[in-house]
C-alpha cells in the first residue's frame, strides 16, 4: 500500500505470501515434535495475547461507527455496540448450552434489529449479484516479498504450536491417548490439515484459518465428538459459500453491531494468552520475559515512528507488534 499499490495488488500479495506461508506449516508438521522443544508455551503465550490486544483496536474502532465514518463515536453508535455487548453477556449467563453457544450471533441479530429500529440500518436494494459464485484461483493476481512473508511465516509457525496444544486438549477431552505414536499421528495430520486448508484458502482469496480452542469446549458442552458431524457441518459451510446473497445480506450489518461482538471475541483471545502465561508459570525468569516482551510489542504498536530510521526490510518485519513480541 505505501508502494502504491491497487487494492488488487494488495490481494494479490497477501494470498501470494499466505500461499508459501501454508508451505511452512506443511513442512513444519512433519517435525512437530521437535518444534514443542523450541517454541514454548510461554513464547505462545506472548504471541497470543499480543495478536488478541491488536485486534482490540479493530473491535473498539467498529464500535465507534468505523474506520473514518463521519459519525465516529456518536451517542447511537456506542449505544448500539454496547447493547451487542449486554445481551452476549446476558445470554452467556444462561443455563441451556444452547443459548451460550448462540449467544455471538443472537447478539448480532438483536443489534441488527436495534439499529434498524435506530434507523442505523437502512434496508437497502441488494446488488445484482449472480445466485451462485464458483471461487476463481488467484482471482487477484500473485504475488510475494520477503519482507512481507517472514512475518507471516513466523505467525504460521507459532499457530502450528498452538494447534499442537489445541489437538492435545481435543485428545483429552475425547478420550484419546496423549502419548505415543496414535497421539504424534494426531499432531502431525492435524498440523498438515491446517497448512493443506491455509494452502486452498490462499488460492481461492480467502484468509487463513486455524484449530480454534474454542471448539474443544464445544465438545465439552455439547458431547460429541464425532469427526463425522464435522463433515456435514464442512458441506454446509462449503454450500452456504457459493451463495453470495448470504455475503451481501452480512455486510450490511451496521459497524457498531459487528464490533460490539467482535470486541467481546478478541478480548477473549488475549485473555486466552494470559491463561496460556499463567499455565507456563509467572516465576523471575518468565516474568522478565514476557515484561521485555509486551513492553516491546506494545510500544512499537503505539509508537511505529520509533523504527522510521531503520532500513525499509527491517522496518516492514518489525513493525508489527507480533513479530517484535
């Protein structure tokens, strides 16, 4: 984007370096054992919580209406984006599974609903769009840059660890071994199904994705664990894709609806960092770490005119408070 680049050429390089960053990840699951050794729980950790603070800002910029809306911050924006917030909290209070595990998207439809009411959503005509859309490899282009992908590479490898943590909860939770050449089976088919996904993700202009925490409690509230309901589960999700009315109906959800859920879920995401910390221990030796490590990330995202100096190369790898992190 400083370069000048189109939105098409911005495209093209993310899925260009998200492409070979899956590459890492595939590579990567074939020694899944070996990397548990180098990148720990508390390096995790770290990474986590930075990842889920970043996207804070993100959620509370929705909140306030939007990145450069007019009325950024007005009365009815906060109001609405707060009432998100109450009701997911109310619902998660609730005793029926159901109801907790619904409570993001009944939030977002019951703001939906208020900002109607508001008058923030104006129904509006829905574009002249084709019933069903077959996704187009490299729709953008192709492209790629160092100084782009190591610190996506980076990310890729702190994600296959903690995916490697996710899969060792699941076996727990489903009653599988946590040892042994079943279990190092598991991590390595897991690991590679990520990376594989990420791959198809890439080529078709869509972002990359990961075992989600979240699911293990799922199964913990729900009781199934069944790899076969994951499949049909996978079919819907492919089928609802290829409507892009489904698309178009989303993205008129009002900005303050949408931040005031997603707020809630990448706090979650920094509070699951905090657990990952708190797990490894918080002794001396760890606390200095994760001190210099915060310190730093924290303060190149509040103040990024403090690498402006550095050569181009450099500035572009650590000027995300992830990688410095």
């Amino acid at each position: 984007k400083q370069r000048g680049g189109s939105p098409e050429d911005i495209r093209a390089m993310i899925f260009g370096v998200c492409f070979f960053g899956a590459v890492v990840q595939i590579v990567l699951s074939r020694f899944i054992g070996q990397l548990r050794r180098v990148i720990t729980p508390l390096v995790t950790g770290i990474v986590i919580t930075l990842i889920g603070i970043s996207l804070i800002k993100v959620g509370i910029t929705d909140l306030g209406g939007g990145f450069n809306a007019p009325d950024f911050g007005a009365p009815t924006n906060l109001a609405l984006g707060v009432f998100v917030v109450l009701t997911i909290i109310l619902l998660n209070r609730s005793n029926t599974p159901w109801v907790r595990l619904s409570a993001i998207i009944i939030g977002l439809a019951l703001g939906s609903l208020a900002a109607w009411f508001s008058g923030k959503l104006v129904p509006q005509a829905l574009p002249d769009l084709p019933l069903v859309s077959l996704p187009i490899p490299f729709r953008f282009g192709f492209s790629f840059d160092w100084s782009a992908f190591l610190p996506i590479a980076l990310i890729y490898l702190i994600s296959s660890v903690e995916t490697v943590g996710d899969l060792t909860a699941n076996c727990m939770i489903a009653r599988q071994p946590i040892s042994g050449p079943s279990y190092i089976s598991r991590l390595k088919g897991g690991v590679l199904g990520d990376g594989v996904s990420c791959m198809i993700a890439a080529t078709f202009s869509a972002f990359p994705n990961t075992t989600f925490a979240q699911n293990n409690g799922v199964i913990q509230l729900t009781g199934v664990a069944s790899r076969y309901v994951a499949y049909f589960i996978a079919g819907l999700l492919v089928l609802l894709g290829l409507f892009t009315m489904i698309g178009a109906v989303l993205q008129l959800m009002p900005k303050p609806v949408l931040g005031g859920a997603t707020l809630i879920m990448f706090g979650t995401v920094a509070v699951a960092g905090i657990k990952i910390l708190a797990e490894a221990g918080l002794h001396r030796r760890n606390v200095l770490i994760v001190a210099i490590s915060l310190g730093m990330g924290l303060g190149v995202a509040a103040v990024p005119e403090v690498l402006r100096e550095l050569p181009k190369a450099l500035h572009n790898i650590f000027e995300s408070p992830i990688t410095v992190g």
